[in-house]
C-alpha cells in the first residue's frame, strides 16, 4: 500500500493548481499552451529512461526505447514550436516599419 | 541519493507550474518556457542517473532519434499546428502506454508481489488512456490533416454508442480480472486483449466527430493524455509525473469547457452526438438577394470609419490572406482608423490558433479582442469586416430554433453600421448552414477569394491616399 494516500493528496492538489493557474492564461495563448503542456507531460519520459536503461530483458528495454523516443520527439518539438510561437506575439508594431 | 533525486523533481515539478503561471501573459510567457525546459532537463538528468540506469548507449539513442523527428515537428506552417499537436498527443500516449507494458511483464517476471491491486488499477488506467488516446489522437491528426484514408465525414451507424460503451465494458472487465489477478497464468495472455480494446476503441471514438468539433476533440485528448502521465506516475510512486499530468489533465479540460460552452453544446454532446450530419438549409423558400459592393466603393467607406473590427475565421487562413490583412490593418491605421480584430473562442481549428495565425502575419496582440468584449463595441463599429467566418457571425444563432447553432455565442456582426462580407463564390448552400447576415440590409458583399478581394482594398486605399 505503499504511499497510496500521498500520492493521491498529490493528485488531487495538483490538479487543483492546474485549474487555478491554466483559467488564469491569456486566451490570446491558448495554442501555445497546449503545446506547452505537451511538452511538460511528456515527463513521462522519466519513466521510459528507467525502463530503456535498466539490466532488464532486450523485449522490455526496447519497448522503453520506443517510449522514450516518443517523449523526446514531444519534449523537443513541444518546447521549440511554443517558443517559436510566443515569438510571434508583439505588442506594437513599430509605426513606418514593416 | 534519493533525497537528493527527490529534492530535484520537486523543484522540477516547481517548475512546471511556473512555466504554466507566466503563460498568463504574452509578456512573460517565454520565460515560462524556458522554466518548463529546465524542469524537464533537470527531471532527465536526475533520472538518467540513477544506479539502475546502466544501458546508456540505448538511451543516447533514442534521445537522438527523438531530436531528429522534434524538431522538424517543431518547424510545421502554423496552419498545420492542430494536426502537429494531434501527432504529440499520440506520442505522449503511446509513450505511457508502452511503459505501462513494460512494467507489467517486466514486474511480472521478476516481481509479482510488486503487482498490488492499486498499482495494477494505476497500470491499467495507463496503458488503457495510453494507447487509446494513440489511435484516437492519429486518426484526429489524419482528419486536420485531410489525409485521404481517414474519412473526414463523420462516420454514424446505428448502435454506434452502444457499440462502443460494450467494447470499453469489455476492456474494463477483463482488466477488473487481470488487476486481481496479475500473476495468473491466463493473466499475461489477456493483458494484449486490454491493448487491443483501447486502441480500437480509440479510433471508434474518434471516427463519429465533425470538423467543427476538432478544438474541443484534440483538448479532450490532451487531457487523456495528461492523465495517463498521471496513472504511470501512480504505478512508479513519481510524485513529479502524477504533477505534470494532473497539470496537463486540468490544462485540456479547462480548454475542452470553453470549446463546449463557446459552441453551447456539452461534453457528451460533442463526444455521442455525432454532430456531422447537419440538416440541410431548408432550400427551396423565397430566393434573397446578395448586394454585392465593388472594393473601391467599400474602400472609401473604410476610409471613413473611425471604428472598423474585422472578423477573421479559419477561411482567412486558408486563402493564406493573413498578410494582405495586415497590409490592410497598416493602411487604415495609417488613416486614424481603429482597427481591431473580433476573435472567437472556435474560430480556427484548435483554442487560439486565429491569435497564432495572426500574430505570425505581425498584428499586435493587443488588437486580437475576445468575443465578450468586441460584443460591447460593436454597435460602436462603422464597419464589420467578415474575412473567412461563417458560423461564428451567423445571427441564426440567437434567432432561428430549428439552426443547429442556435444558443451558441456569437459575434454580433450584424449591429455594426455596415458590415462587409467576403464570399467566395454566389452560391448559397456552402455545404453548410445558410446565413441571414449576408442579406441583412447593410450586408454588402465583396465576393472573390479573400486574399484577392484584401489585396484590391489595400490597393484602393494606397493609390488612393493622394486623391481627394
């Protein structure tokens, strides 16, 4: 039974500050928030680098691979498209210049 | 070392929830990034480090392989944004998912006393959510992306729901079984079966949803997949893994209630009512009459306006006129025009892509106005501007009981002073929901291609500037 309940009491405020800080985001953002939280949840990767890199039998440790690629692939192109993204947004343009 | 390790995922996790805090403003939303970015390096480092972490050859690998597929996935046009974020919600449930069956027979081989009720329950709710939000998530990706074996048509049948609700009763089944009973020798042999139900249920799921339901289909996915982040973090005892997830689990479905409410339609609504076949305009009837207005003559009364609120929907971004409206935008603020844009919560593919849209053709944030408040100032406005939307200014929406629209909100084009349409072509009956702003009697429609018709505007007013 382990830490059944504190990992629960986690869940539960952490979901908590989720709602409380996302309702509060600029809808203007809201693209790039997804792809932001793409990127963050795909710290799962923690969990595919145990596996992958783990004295574990081949089938298992190539599963782990697989996952972790993944959530690279989501890591990388999650935080460099919201960036790129967030670039974009200016608040004034300077007059007379393209 | 582990309190060391377990110091730094909280900072990690820390992290995470300022990265999403400073997203409350374009001011400081870069900066939300970069937190976000060293909560994840800080989170592999840490993990990458760990004693039982010896196969590093394999590791560098797959981090290598995953930066060569990131980041041209990070270079997509931002059109193509809802389709990429589909894609990465694929990737982060297949991730959980394969995991979720590692650990399994992993733990079933060397551990089986490890398979506790709760962590089986936790194991299944992952790769469940995992792999379902998989196929779910691809066959999303392949309608946004008009991929031609994916039937972009919603497809219905009869018994559809009911269809579906048995195969996740059956998967719940079996997996009630198997979390009681991981270690029996049947155990293993059923497990692929869960696999199977989720991912087949997922593309079951997505096949009866409309393009109009996309926005709300892809963050109810994001969701998914913020919660089978979640699940692994319960099986792994990772308190930094059950944070991120429940952060992007709250994240979609805060996006998904404001996609319903914006189109007033509920949750079950969207995901069991299969929305596609919208009824036919009742044809037939007395046949209205567009006026139509040539672009010098809506040009001088741009000039004239002191408030002009243009309202862009994702046709704008499909003739690709999102530069010749800024070039607009520039010509008449150049006049001591007001310009703002009207942007409503549906309007693109996914929440928020108009403001990307817009913001890459470099118009100020500051001028992309949420539905509410333009709705105050619209009866303030000389001149509605309609680049690309239909739907969203359509006044069946407050007045007609038989529209499948009505009740949602609006933009309320049609009490600006004069309101310029831009269609593409006269015929009515656009494969869609006819619209009673384009014959109100100060509707003036400028038809063409919208990047052509702006293109003229931005030419009349620019020759024009010396005359008169």
């Amino acid at each position: 039974m382990n830490d059944f309940w504190s990992t629960v009491y986690v869940f539960v405020l952490a979901s908590f500050i989720g709602m409380g800080v996302i309702r509060k985001v600029s809808r203007l953002l809201h693209t790039p928030l997804m792809s932001l939280t793409n990127a963050i949840s795909a710290i799962a990767v923690v969990g595919a680098i145990l596996v992958t890199g783990g004295d574990y039998p081949l089938r298992i440790r190539i599963l782990g691979a697989i996952a972790l690629f993944a959530s690279m692939a989501n890591i990388v192109s999650g935080f460099l498209i919201t960036d790129r993204m967030l670039k974009m947004f200016k608040t004034d343009s300077k007059p007379g210049v393209r | 070392m582990y309190g060391l390790s377990q110091f730094a995922y909280l900072v990690a996790s820390a992290l995470f929830i300022f990265a999403l805090h400073w997203m409350n403003t374009p001011a400081t939303a870069r900066k939300g990034v970069y937190a976000g970015i060293a909560g994840t390096a800080l989170a592999i480092i840490v993990t990458w480090a760990e004693p039982t972490v010896i196969h590093h050859v394999w590791i560098i690998g797959a981090i290598a392989l995953g930066f060569v597929v990131g980041v041209p996935l990070s270079r997509v046009p931002l059109t193509a944004v809802p389709q990429r974020t589909a894609l990465s919600h694929a990737f982060g449930g297949i991730a959980a998912g394969l995991v979720g069956t590692a650990e399994y027979y992993l733990r079933l081989a060397e551990d089986p006393g490890w398979l506790t009720p709760f962590r089986m329950v936790a194991l299944i709710a992952e790769i469940i959510l995992g792999y379902l939000t998989f196929t779910g998530s691809l066959m999303a990706a392949g309608k946004l992306q008009e991929v031609k074996w994916v039937p972009q048509r919603p497809v219905t049948y009869p018994g559809q729901n009911l269809v579906n609700f048995l195969l996740l009763a059956t998967a719940v089944v079996v997996a009630g079984l198997i979390a009681f009973n991981p270690a029996a020798a049947w155990a293993p042999l059923a497990f692929p079966v869960i696999i199977v139900l989720a991912l087949l249920f997922g593309v079951l799921l997505i096949i009866p949803i409309g393009g109009a339901d996309m926005p709300t289909v892809i963050a109810i996915l994001n969701s998914y997949a913020g919660l089978s982040a979640v699940a692994m973090g319960f099986v792994l005892d990772s308190k930094l893994l059950i944070t991120a997830g429940a952060l992007d689990g709250s994240s979609g479905l805060i996006l998904a209630i404001i996609m319903c409410k914006a189109m007033n339609r509920s949750f079950t609504n969207v995901l069991f009512g299969a929305f596609g076949q919208v009824q036919q305009a009742k044809g037939g009837g007395e046949q209205k009459q567009y006026k139509a207005e040539t672009a010098e003559g809506a040009a001088q009364v741009l000039e004239q306006a002191s408030l002009v609120v243009i309202i862009p929907g994702y046709g704008m971004a499909v003739a690709q006129a999102q530069h010749k409206v800024r070039e607009l935008y520039d010509q008449l603020k150049k006049r001591g025009v007001t310009v703002k844009f009207a942007i409503h919560p549906v309007a693109g593919r996914m929440p928020g892509h108009m403001n990307v849209l817009l913001a890459e053709a470099d118009i100020p944030y500051t001028d992309l106005v949420e539905m509410d408040d333009i709705n105050h100032d619209m009866p303030q406005a000389d001149v509605a501007l309609v680049v690309g939307a239909n739907d969203v200014v359509n006044p069946a929406a407050h007045t007609d009981k038989s529209s499948p629209i009505y009740g949602m909100p609006i933009i309320d084009a049609e009490k600006a002073r004069t309101i310029f349409a831009i269609k593409r072509s006269k015929n009515p009956g656009f494969a869609g929901i006819d619209n009673e702003l384009y014959f109100n009697d100060r509707t003036w429609m400028l038809f063409g291609d919208a990047k052509a018709v702006i293109g003229d505007l931005v030419k009349e007013l620019s020759g024009g500037s010396g005359r008169h």
